[in-house]
C-alpha cells in the first residue's frame, strides 16, 4: 500500500487571506498545496463531517487539524481507507506543528511510514466513535480475508494514542497502563467481534459510551472529593 505515492517526500504550503463575507464581518481561512497543488478541505470533510471543513494548522488549529491531516493524506496516498487509517498519525506527528500562519516546508515521510507500518496492512480500517475518549475518536477494525471476521481490540485502541509519546520507555509503561485500566472496567469483554460492521461499530460505541460516562464520574469523585478535603475541618 506504499505504492499508492511515487516519493515520500512532499512539499507543503500554507498561505492564510483574510476575507470578507457578506453576512459578517473579515475572517481568516486557510489555504494549503501539495506539491503545487491546491487542495480543498471538503475532500477531508466528505470522509468524515465530524470536523470542521476548514483548514486549520499548528496549536492554534483545533478541529480544522484532523481535516486537514486528512486531507493531505488523501492527496499524498490517494486511497481513502490508507488516508483514514493515517491520518491522527499525520496530524499528531506533523499537522499540529506546523508554523503558524504562511508556511512553506518539504516533509520526508519515510519514517513515518515505517514508525506507523502496522497501519499499511490491507485488511485495517479505521472508523469514527462518536464515544471514544482516545484523542482521535478512531476505532480500528481488523477483517479476516478468508473468513471475513470483523474484529475491534478495544483496549489496544484506547492505549495507542500513547504511541504518540517520543520516548519509548515512557510510551511503553503508558500503554501497559491504559491496557490495565480498560481491562479492568470491561474484564474481558473488551474484544468486539462479528461479520456485520454496522452490527460491531454499533457494539463499540455502547461498550465506549459506557466507558465514557464511567470514566467521567471518576473524575468528578476525585476532584469532588480534593475540594472536599481542602475545605477547613475536612482535612481528614
């Protein structure tokens, strides 16, 4: 699936206008080219109108991010489920620094294809959960090609976002962490199985949304009960 681009080195440019619609006052929207070529942000938003369909770079990029890792990604690789398996990757290891405003760089993708190998496989897909804590919201299912089995791993899906983190000393004991944590709110029934993907995604989201909502309490009980404990007489 390297294939699907010649070189994987690749020039980006960004340039930021300042425009003034009719209904409102100047805003600023981003414009970016793939070598020499413009792209649009509604090729990432088509895949998934979850995000806004702008573009948007660097700290400041929020949402517009993930549509315009996205993006990229299907002009470099031009297959859309290789850009959707790629493309949180791409925004976490590139997008994200950018510079911000007008940018011109050159990206060497060499490493982070071979960082991210395991993404190339065939038979992987990435799909929206609207109920995900991970940071890119992304489940990935494996197929089986021969019997057509749908698998997701939900705990290896909630620890790899920690493949994000540089150092892999730290990347590891963090992964070890979160596959604890998950295992022990689900015990073991954290692997989602069937031959319908609809029937699956629909499993994962009750089994994340539940995890979400769990995991949200948590929190509340812990900083409810630091203030509790800062208040004068309720030290103990």
């Amino acid at each position: 699936m390297q294939k699907a681009c010649l070189t994987n080195i690749h020039l980006i440019t960004g340039r930021l206008f300042t425009v003034s619609p009719a209904h409102s006052g100047t805003e600023t929207i981003g414009r970016l080219w793939v070598n020499g070529i413009e792209i649009l942000p509604e090729m990432g938003f088509g895949l998934r109108p979850f995000y806004e369909c702008a573009f948007g770079w660097g700290e400041q990029g929020g949402n517009r991010l993930f549509t315009t890792a996205l993006t990229i990604c299907l002009s470099i690789f031009r297959e859309e489920r290789l850009a959707e398996n790629l493309f949180v990757c791409f925004k976490e290891e590139f997008v994200k620094y950018f510079p911000e405003g007008d940018f011109e760089l050159s990206i060497d993708l060499s490493a982070f294809l071979s960082k991210y190998q395991a993404r190339l496989q065939p038979n992987l897909y990435s799909y929206f959960c609207f109920s995900s804590l991970m940071n890119s919201r992304e489940i990935l299912v494996l197929k089986d090609p021969v019997s057509g089995k749908i698998t997701a791993d939900l705990v290896e899906n909630y620890a790899m976002h920690n493949m994000l983190t540089s150092d892999q000393g730290t990347r590891k004991l963090n992964e070890r962490k979160q596959r604890l944590f998950f295992r022990f709110f689900r015990r073991e029934n954290y692997i989602v199985q069937g031959h319908d993907l609809n029937e699956v995604i629909h499993r994962v989201e009750e089994i994340m949304s539940t995890f979400y909502w769990k995991s949200l309490e948590r929190v509340l009980r812990i900083q409810y009960t630091v203030r509790f404990r800062q208040q004068p007489g309720n030290s103990h």
